[in-house]
C-alpha cells in the first residue's frame, strides 16, 4: 500500500508497546499525536499473532511514523512488515530518551487543561496502563516537550476503538478504497476518488478520514444519511454550498498556525496574508449560514443540530475577529494580493505612507523624462520604461526588444545598466541613485512601524486559533456531505438511502452495483440480487465459472457496506443493511509474494486472521480459498473454514468457490445457501456467454476449457484438456478423492454407515435428505445385493 499522502492528512506520529514478557496476555497499548491539532488519544487492544488489530489502527490513522517498543522480537518483526505494508515509516524506539520520560509531570506541562487541576480530568485514560506506556514513549522518541507551540496547548483522550468499522488492509486493497501512487484523488478507479466531489482541502483530508473509519453507530450513520437526503432534495442550496466551499482554505493547518504566533516555536507561523485568508473564509461561512437557514425540508431539525448551529457558534465566535480585520487591514490592497496595514487605522503610519509616496511620485517623473529622451518606440499607450523594484531599491526596466536601444543611449541622462536577464534589463539613473536613498529611508520607517501594528493584530488573531479549528472541523464534515449528495445525483447509477436493522438479521439488497466498475466502463452493468438471512441464509456459497462475476459480486457488497457506513447512499435500488463491525476479506496476495511468502500461505494466514477475529456482526468476503494446495487439501480447508463461518463465527459470509462440490455444505449445516454465477454454452458452436447474473443453487460445471479457449489457448490443446476431463470424470480418476471428502463431511452428523449387523434397508430408509438416500444406496449396494438375495431365495 502506498505511503498516506500529505495532501490529505496532515501526518500524526504514533507508538505501539506490548505488555512485559512475563505477562500471560497479548495486551497492546497505542498513543498517537495529531501535531497539527494538538491532540493525544491512547487506548488498550488485544492483539493476535497476526498483528491484525494494529493493521487496523494503522489504516484508521494514517500515521507519518511508528515507533514501537515490543518485548517479543517476532512480534516486533511482524509489527514492522505491518507497517510496511500499510505505507508507515517505522522507527526503533530510543531507550534512553524513554527513560527520561517523567509522565505525569510532562503531560501537565503539555496539556492546556492541566494547570488548574492536574491530571484529575484523565482518570480513564490513566487506566489504560499500556496507552500511557505507549503515550510515554511517543513524549520521548520524538522529543515533544522541546515544541514551545506544544507547552499548555494539547488535549488527551481515549481513542475511540469500537466507534469505528474495522476493515483489514485485504479489504483496503479489494475494494480498491485509495488510491494508487500514481492515481489522482479524483481518479475513479478509487473509491476515495470516486467519492471525492470535495471542494475544499479540509473536505478532502475529512473524506479520506471516514473512509477509513466508518462509523459503527447506527444513530451517527442516520444523521449522515439525513443531512445527503436533505442536500439531495435542495438542489439549489447544494449548488450554493458548493459555490461557497471553494472558497474555504486549509482552517486546520492555518489554525496551526496562529496557534504557535505567541510561542518561540520556529515552525512557520501565521502572516498577514493568513490573516485575511481566514477573514474571507469567515464571510463564505457566514453566506453559508444563509443558505443553510432557507432549508425547510423533513431533516430541517437534524440539519439544523449537526451543521448549521455549529457553523453559526463559530462564526458568531468570531465576530470581533472580523471587526479586527476590517479595522487594521487595507482591504482594497487585499484584493490585489497587496497585503499590508490600513493607512487609517494609525496616524502616524499615515504621514510616512506620505513621505514614501512623495518619493515615489518623483521617481515617476525620472521615468517619463528617461522615457523622453530616449525616444523608444512604442504601440498605442505602452509604457515602453517601467519602475520596477530591484537590489538598491527603485530600477527602469525595459523590455528585450528596447534593450540595443537603451545600452548605446549616450545623451543625458546617463544610463547605468544593473541586470540584463533573458527577456528583461534593469538600468538607473544618477538621479534615481540619489533617490533611492531617500526612498529606502522612507520604506525602512514605513516597514518598522507597519510590523510592530502587524505583530499586534496576528496577537491578537492567534486568541481565535482554537474557533477557526472548530470552523474548520464544522466546514470539513459539510464539504463532505455536499461531496455524498453530488455523487448521488450525477453518478452513472442509481443511488438509495438504505434502511439500517439495528437487530442485525436482515441483510438484502435489491439491484446490486458495484460502482467502480459501472464508472470506468461503458458496457452496460448486470446489477444482481442480495438476501440474507441470520438465522437461515446467513452463508451464501457461491460457485460458477471464473470471469463469470463472481468476485465483482461479493466485492459490490463489501462497497456498498462501507458506504452505507460513512454516510453515504448506496448504489442499489433498495437495501436493508445491519450495521457491521468489521469487513474482513479473504482475495488475494501479491503483496505477500514480494516477501517470499507463498500464495497459499498468505491465504491461510488471511483465512486464520478471520477465523480468530470474527464476531457475529463481522461481513466476511472470501475469493477462490484453496487453491495452492492439493484438491483434496484445498477441498477441506475450504469446507472447514466455510463451516467455522457459519457454525461458530455465526457472521454474515459470502464465500465465493471453485469447488462446486462445496455445495454439499447447504444440507449438512443449517444457515448456508448456495447461489451460482450464470453462463450459457451453444449446443452448435460450444461458444460460452457469461451472464454475470447470479441464481439461486450451485454451478453445474467449471467451464474450465471453455474459459481456456476464450484465452486464447491452441484449439488442440483445449481439445486434449476435455478429453483429459472426461477421461478422469468417467473413471472418477482424479474428482474421487473430492467426491470421497464431500460424501464424508455431507454424511457428518447424519449417522455413520450400517454396521455389519444393522438391516441395509432400515439404514437406506432412515437417510435425512434424498441426497444422503443416494450415498446411502452406493455405500450399501453390495449389503442390498446380498440381502435381496437372500430376501429372493426365502420367497422360493
């Protein structure tokens, strides 16, 4: 996975640590710090040996660095590759900085809450033993006390573990959710990009924030929902956000900014431009809350509580910063990219304003009688000779085509040439030597009393840093919600608000897209069909042939889960959705093969991850498990995982497979339904045609050969392979250990077979289902033979 990019997160640094070595659990403790918004969270996490939860977290925070302080040097190990594989530059933690670590005495330092009362306000997140331990390390490593803009200025929370999807990093890559190195954040073949209708640069770094933390409380996914359904409904107020949002800067970084004005921090800090940018920003939000006071639609009341009172307290916050602005800075300037202090605001800035123009205005008539005698030729009212700032002050500047000109002049007054550049010359005059004298005098005093007023003003600003945060945060959501609305109304497909099960039994969706694929191609795409049951379809095995949409199918689900839960509608024409935990996946492993690990190993390292991790309220998406060992091997595993799933896992599944023999697992376990992906073969031609719909019941062949000759295989070699096939089919050559494997796990739990004193009959009849009946008759066809017989030789 590539490296998080700074265009669309400012970069936390974070610190993992285990518990010592002689504790009996696998407890973990991580500390992160947003250094732009100032703020510690910790928290406590049981890991697994596959460091799957810090995987987790990784992608939930998007760190710049991980420091980690690990007591068993293999988990440590797998940390790193962890970390690697998620784009998280890894550092060994420093020891001895570490242990000059006083906690409780840098956190009061640090905190801005706790020069009154301490650490008393902490007493939840001092109970996290390893998230202080891990909080001590990051204060340590990365030298943080040394920040002047950190001292009484930072807040501490606990991270919100279970208020956020988990989603593994094969989920990451499966459903394609950012985007590529070389793929840009609009790009639609990312889910980020595809998404991304952000008009605003807090808006995008927010959109990449919930796509990697989907949110788990149905209350807080509904009122996401609301504010979409609201802007979808209200075109013209959607339209007017939009217009506004472009005009909304980067609030956080320059938050970040004014903040550390005050300190001797020798970061960058805020000018007067910025000051100006927030002032201009302060007015869109304020334009904005008009809009948003015209909406009097059904979610007015939830609009109203999650946008436009938080907008109105920040702006209202603000209303003495704007009055600043319009008193201190020249506005008119402004609009010019010309940022500088009102003349009026200071009288005696006003009087060397006048002395420094007075120069100027002398400087000018030195141009027009330069201009004179020189006698360049010129079109229309062009200035062939401008004044230009230059080394010694004030210079005449000329354009390329009147340098000859201007470098042979030998009349008065005397040319002296200072720069020749490629399409420019920079020349004085004695004249204008002398002037520039009394002009560098009259700017140096200008300068010196404007940046003492400047120096006052941004003071004054940097009180506001913590409001223009919150405007920022209010102003980032809204820009991402405008962003689901725009989708919703221009995407290729139909979009719906999806009704959220609370109880988590009902998982149906009607018309199913996968939306990726519908935005980078022109064919026209087969939505398919979801019904799910908890109690009674709670697995679907899918079979059918490769390329038949197997894999796009489960992957449609997977995205319009993650979707639904940050808020966004889904691509469907109706969906009744539970609100999941996790979405953990099972699809492949290039990744894993750059490291030497092999592909059937990296499956069964997935595989396990899911096995150990899954809750009832987990979506699990496999692709093709098995294939990288013998059929038989492949074959169990599968069927051994398959009914994990959905004997104790007991989580919503869809288990896409090779093995159309696994199809067997719907009689002998409760809770599976098989399903298939379609295709038609002409009888005349043997030509295969994908359907990509899927139906009810298993596959009723692979269309291994006839995918091979739509490959483009040697018509010879498909032929051999059919003959090969039927050969093996018609001796059960090669399909009989598989056949042997889906007899016993049918036949599992459904009673043994007839021992040598049981009548065959009675152990035939009592068969639970017609396809134990069939296995049944086969394995007691020589016990039948006999007993007929004997039955025959009685009656004569």
């Amino acid at each position: 996975m590539p490296p998080f990019g700074a265009e669309v997160h400012g970069g936390a640094i974070c610190a993992i640590v285990s518990a010592p070595a002689y504790s009996s659990e696998r407890l973990f403790g991580l500390a992160v710090f947003d250094e732009e918004r100032r703020a510690f969270q910790v928290c406590e996490y049981t890991e697994d040996t596959h460091a799957s939860r810090s995987e987790a977290l990784l992608l939930q925070l998007m760190p710049r660095t991980l420091v980690a302080t690990v007591s068993d040097a293999e988990d440590l190990k797998r940390l790193g590759r962890v970390a690697e594989s998620c784009g998280v530059a890894q550092e060994e933690a420093k020891a001895e900085s570490t242990k000059q670590v006083d906690l409780e005495q840098d956190l009061k330092r640090l905190l801005e809450d706790a020069a009154e009362c301490g650490l008393g306000r902490h007493l939840g997140e001092q109970s996290k033993k390893q998230g202080m331990r891990a909080l001590a390390v990051l204060i340590g490593h990365f030298s943080l006390l040394n920040e002047p803009s950190y001292i009484g200025s930072c807040t501490l929370g606990l991270y919100p573990l279970r208020s956020f999807l988990y989603l593994d990093k094969a989920a990451f890559a499966a459903l394609n959710v950012l985007p590529r190195p070389e793929e840009s954040l609009r790009s639609n073949t990312s889910l980020l990009g595809f998404l991304n209708r952000c008009r605003s640069p807090i808006g995008q770094r927010k959109l990449r924030q919930w796509l990697t933390q989907p949110l788990t409380s149905a209350e807080e996914i509904s009122e996401r929902h609301d504010i979409v359904e609201a802007f979808c409904s209200a075109e013209g107020l959607l339209r007017q956000i939009e217009a506004h949002m472009r005009r909304v800067p980067d609030l956080e970084r320059l938050a970040a900014r004014f903040q550390r004005i005050p300190t001797a921090s020798k970061v960058q800090k805020a000018n007067l431009e910025d000051l100006v940018v927030v002032y201009q920003c302060v007015l869109e939000a304020d334009k904005m809350l008009a809009a948003l006071r015209t909406y009097e639609g059904v979610h007015s009341e939830v609009a109203a509580r999650i946008v436009t009172k938080k907008v109105e307290a920040c702006v209202a916050d603000l209303r003495n910063f704007r009055a600043l602005v319009e008193q201190i800075v020249d506005l008119e300037q402004a609009e010019q990219r010309v940022y500088c202090i009102a003349r009026a605001f200071d009288p005696s800035l006003t009087e060397l304003a006048k002395k420094r123009d007075s120069v100027v205005r002398e400087m000018e008539v030195i141009r027009t009688s330069v201009e004179s005698a020189i006698k360049l030729t010129v079109r229309g009212n062009e200035k062939p000779i401008s004044l230009t700032d230059c080394q010694d002050g004030r210079g005449l500047r000329v354009t390329k085509k009147h340098q000859q000109a201007v470098q042979h002049f030998k009349g008065k007054p005397q040319v002296k040439v200072l720069a020749i550049k490629k399409m420019e010359m920079i020349f004085t005059t004695p004249e204008l030597e002398k002037l520039n004298k009394f002009f560098r005098e009259a700017a140096a005093a200008y300068d010196v009393q404007s940046a003492q007023l400047v120096n006052k003003a941004l003071s004054v600003a940097a009180t506001y840093a913590s409001v223009m945060e919150r405007l920022g945060e209010a102003l980032g959501a809204l820009d991402v919600l405008a962003s689901f609305a725009r989708v919703v109304l221009s995407a290729p497909c139909g979009f719906v608000r999806a009704k959220l099960d609370t109880e988590g039994k009902r998982f149906e969706i009607e018309s199913a897209a996968h939306i990726l694929v519908v935005a980078n191609s022109d064919k026209s795409f087969v939505a398919n069909n979801l019904s799910m049951n908890k109690d009674t379809s709670r697995l679907h095995l899918i079979t059918g042939p490769n390329m038949g949409g197997k894999s796009t199918y489960i992957r449609s689900v997977a995205l319009i889960v993650l979707l639904n839960q940050i808020g966004c509608f889904v691509p469907c024409n109706r969906a009744v959705l539970p609100v999941f935990d996790a979405v953990m996946c099972r699809v492949g492993a290039s990744d894993m093969q750059l490291r030497g690990i092999s592909t059937f190993m990296a499956e069964m390292l997935e595989a396990s991850c899911i096995l150990n991790t899954a809750t009832e309220r987990t979506l699990v998406i496999v692709d093709e498990l098995g294939r990288g060992t013998s059929t038989s091997d492949g074959f169990g595993i599968a069927w051994a995982i398959a009914r994990h799933l959905v004997e104790k896992s007991k989580c919503f599944s869809l288990f896409a497979t090779h093995f159309h023999e696994l199809a067997a697992l719907e009689e002998a376990v409760p809770g599976v339904r098989n399903r298939h992906a379609t295709a038609a073969v002409d009888a005349a031609s043997g030509q295969l045609t994908f359907l990509y719909s899927l139906a009810d019941g298993p596959a009723d062949q692979s269309y291994g050969a006839h995918v091979a000759e739509l490959a483009g295989f040697p018509t010879h070699v498909v032929a051999a392979a059919r003959q090969k096939a039927a050969e093996l089919e018609a001796s059960g050559g090669s399909s009989a250990p598989l056949e042997r494997a889906a007899k016993r796990a049918r036949t599992e739990g459904e009673g043994v077979a007839a021992s040598d004193d049981e009548d065959p009959l009675d152990y035939l009849m009592a068969a639970p289902s017609a396809a134990a009946f069939a296995e049944r008759a086969v394995q007691s066809l020589p016990k039948l033979r006999s007993f007929l017989a004997a039955s025959a030789g009685a009656l004569a």
